[in-house]
C-alpha cells in the first residue's frame, strides 16, 4: 500500500492514546483524506528519530 500525504501548515495533525494497547494511533489530515498511523511506544521513537534526521538533511543541503 502507498499513500502520499503533503503536510502544509493547513493539515491538521493530531493523535489518540491507546494505553491499554501500548501504542497511539497518529492522524494526519487533508482536504482529499487522511492517513493514520498505528505506532506502539517503541516505533515513535524510531519515527521521531527518523525525523529528526530528514530535518538535519535538509537544513543542511537547503543552507549550502
């Protein structure tokens, strides 16, 4: 499955809390739908991370 989602300053981004499942459901929202990510505890901090990474990519290569 592919689905492809432009976050703008727009697209709502929000989450809901599945604590007696160990994971949060990660929604982020558009015009044409939204797409819902189902992350337990360990994965957010690999998502967070990845992030964080694509973030310092791109600060670099934009500043150059």
């Amino acid at each position: 499955m592919t689905a492809n989602v432009h976050v703008k300053p727009e697209t709502e981004l929000s989450f809901s809390l599945y604590p007696t499942q160990g994971r949060v459901a990660l929604q982020i929202g558009g015009v044409g739908g939204d797409v819902t990510l189902f992350l337990p505890g360990s994965e957010i901090d690999r998502l967070a991370g990845v992030l964080a990474d694509a973030r310092q990519s791109l600060s670099a290569v934009t500043a150059a």
